[in-house]
C-alpha cells in the first residue's frame, strides 16, 4: 500500500469537484493508494518515469508522482472536464 499525499493546492481542486464525480474520485483514491504504477507515463518518452496521469470518471484526470522508496504517491493536479 502506498500513502497518498493531497496536501496543497490540490486540496482546491479535490473540493471543486462536481458531486457526481466524488464517487470516482474515491475510487481513484483507493486505486492510487493500492496499484499508482498502472495510470499512465505523463511524458511518453519517459515510460518508467514516476510523474503518471490516470483518468478517472467520465470526465477527470489525475496527475501524480510515486515517491517509491517513501511508498508515497503525490497527487499534483486534480482535473475534470
């Protein structure tokens, strides 16, 4: 497991969110805590890099880098569409 850190702006973003995206913000949480390497390379030159972007709901997008030797994954921007 890893601990996801919200801390920041992003806390805004995460508060922003229209209420029928909370439930897939969650489950976005829970995945990032349990799987973060699954969401996809923010730069595709760079697949192993540890900045990641994972889509979520219909319409969200999450931007986030592993910190692997902390088990910790920072969650950078919070988007939805």
């Amino acid at each position: 497991m890893y601990t996801l850190d919200t801390r920041g702006p992003v806390q805004d973003q995460i508060r922003a969110l229209p209420p029928d995206a909370v439930p897939e913000f969650d489950r976005l949480r829970e995945a990032l805590e349990s799987a973060p390497w699954d969401g996809d390379p923010y730069l595709a030159d760079k697949p192993d890099s540890p900045m990641r972007t994972r889509p979520f709901g219909t319409s969200g997008l999450a931007t986030y880098l592993i910190l692997e030797d902390q088990r910790r994954v920072d969650l950078l921007l919070v988007q939805w569409a």
